[in-house]
C-alpha cells in the first residue's frame, strides 16, 4: 500500500483527495483541522505549514500540497502584505514542505510530486493579479523541479478553473453569478472538487510514470478554446 503525505486535506478539493485515497493508499493529512472522515488507513497530524515544524515521516510516495488562496483585489487595493501571504501560501509553504519531505520521497520505487496552479496564470484575468503571480510561481517551481528531480521523482501541478469549495465560496454566493461563471465557460460548467481529485489520484499514479514537469489544465475549456 502507498503512503501518501497531503498538506491541507481537511477542505476542498485537499479534502476530496483524502477521500479517493483513503481506500487503498496510507494517507498522512497535514493541516490546522482534521478532516471531516475518519478511516484505518488515515493519519491526520494538526500543523499549520508556514508557522510549525512539520512532522518528520520514515518514507513516503507522494507529496500533494493543496493549501492556496483566492485573493481577489484590483491592483491598487492589493498591499505588498497581500503579494506577500499569496506567495508565502502558495510558494514558500510547498518549497517548505518538498524540502521537508524529499529524503522520504527518495526512499520510494515511484515517488511524484503534485502541486496546484490556477487557468490564471495562463489567463489574464482582472483583479487576479496577486494569485497569479503566486501560482505562476508554483508552475515555475513544478518545471524547475521536474528537472532538477528527474528521472527519480515526478513533479506535475493541476490548474483548475472554478472550483466549487469554501475557498470559492464568494465567487458561487447567488445563482446570478453561478449561472455567469457557467456561461463563461464554453464547456458550460465549472468544476467540482471529485474532478479534480480525480485527476490527481491518476497523476500519483503508476499510469502517469511519463508524466512530469507538466501543468493540467482543468480549465472546462476557458483557457483553451475561443467559442
């Protein structure tokens, strides 16, 4: 059975990765809250990713890092203070936790690396400049890394596009702005957060073992297609 170390799997999307492994993986959640399941195969350690030490693990197949924000400002309301807890949660917090944890990942036969952007770092999008400086910070580091980590460990990033989660809660608050966020996207849907772990239980995967240094665009086509 494959452990599985996930920071923030208590909510959203970290959440629906816990409970698509749960079943035939050792998972290891790292958050500040303990997830809403319980399960023999689920260890859950309360860590706060920026401010604790992480715990130590023996060994380890995968890292997923799912903690992120949605900071959503025009330019001249963001502070520098704004850039900065963006980056630090998005960016520092996984450099932290690859640091922390590349020694057990080493130990693994197929060990893999999976991160999160957003379809705005590819995007223009208004008011979504913090964030997408911050995630395409994160795409960097899946690219630089893939390398530097090759042919050992694989590192990919998932890029979703709306997600329907607490953290995108204002984005989805009335069914005027739900069936707008729908509209935009020429697949006429946005995602939920089963799709997106999915996804990332394929790229852990052995089925994935060709894949590296990529980013995946779960973007219900609004990245990709001019309609």
């Amino acid at each position: 059975m494959k452990a599985v170390i996930v920071i923030g799997g208590s909510k959203g999307i970290g959440n629906a990765i816990v409970s698509n492994l749960i079943s035939n993986h050792k998972v290891i959640n790292i958050s500040r809250t303990a997830p809403s399941q319980t399960h023999e195969n689920l260890i859950h350690i309360s860590a706060d990713v920026l401010n604790d030490e992480l715990p130590d693990i023996e060994a380890a197949d995968s890292l997923i890092y799912c903690p992120g924000s949605i900071n959503l400002k025009p330019i001249s309301g963001l502070s520098i203070d704004d850039f900065r807890e963006d980056y630090e949660i998005n960016v520092l917090g996984a450099v932290k936790a690859i640091q922390k944890y590349l020694p057990s990942l080493k130990k693994s036969e197929t060990p893999s690396i999976l991160l999160f952007s957003t379809v705005a770092a590819k995007l223009g999008m208004p008011f979504h400049a913090s964030i997408a400086a911050a995630k395409s910070g994160v795409e960097g580091l899946v690219k630089s890394l893939g390398a530097e980590l090759a042919p050992k460990i694989r590192v990919n990033a998932i890029a979703p596009t709306v997600t329907d989660t607490e953290l995108a809660s204002k984005l989805l608050r009335n069914e005027k702005m739900i069936d707008a966020i729908t509209e935009r996207h020429p697949l006429k849907k946005f995602l939920n957060p089963q799709e997106v772990a999915k996804m990332a239980l394929f790229l852990i995967s052995d089925n994935a073992a060709s894949l590296s240094g990529q980013i995946f665009e779960m973007d219900c086509g609004i990245v990709s297609f001019k309609i």
